[in-house]
C-alpha cells in the first residue's frame, strides 16, 4: 500500500526505468554507425564507385547487422 510519502517522493523522484540504455549499447551503436560512415566514404571516394552504389552499400550493411542483432536477440531472449 502507498503512503503519502512514497506518493510524494515519486512525485519528487520518478522510479528509474528499467528500460534504459546502458553505456554499452550506446558505444556499440556509435561505432557501428561511425564504421558505416567510414565505409560509405571509403566506398564513394576511396574505390572511386558511385555515390548511389556506395550508399547502397553501407545501408545494405546495416540493414544485414540488423537483421544479425534481431536474430541474436530473439534466441537470447528465448534461452532465459
């Protein structure tokens, strides 16, 4: 049962997520995004091949890590 002072502090003080991001995540997803940049760059001016080609390609990697990371999730999930 909740007290008027629990009431009031969780007023004061929200509950923390339990959904949050960790550090982790956050330095992964920033490597991985700056790894993609770095491709598309590499692609486009380092092997010289056309802007739309160079993009597909750094999207197309992205969308297979993706589809690599839903994978991992899911039987992760399904283990626990």
């Amino acid at each position: 049962m909740t007290t008027e002072q629990d009431a009031v502090r969780e007023q004061i003080e929200p509950p923390p997520s339990s959904r949050a991001v960790s550090n982790r995540a956050v330095i992964v997803v920033g490597g991985v995004s700056a790894a993609l940049l770095a491709w598309f760059f590499w692609a486009w001016l380092g092997l010289r091949r056309n802007v739309v080609d160079a993009a597909g390609e750094s999207i197309g990697t992205a969308i297979a890590l993706l589809l690599v990371v839903s994978i991992a999730g899911a039987t992760w999930r399904a283990r626990r």
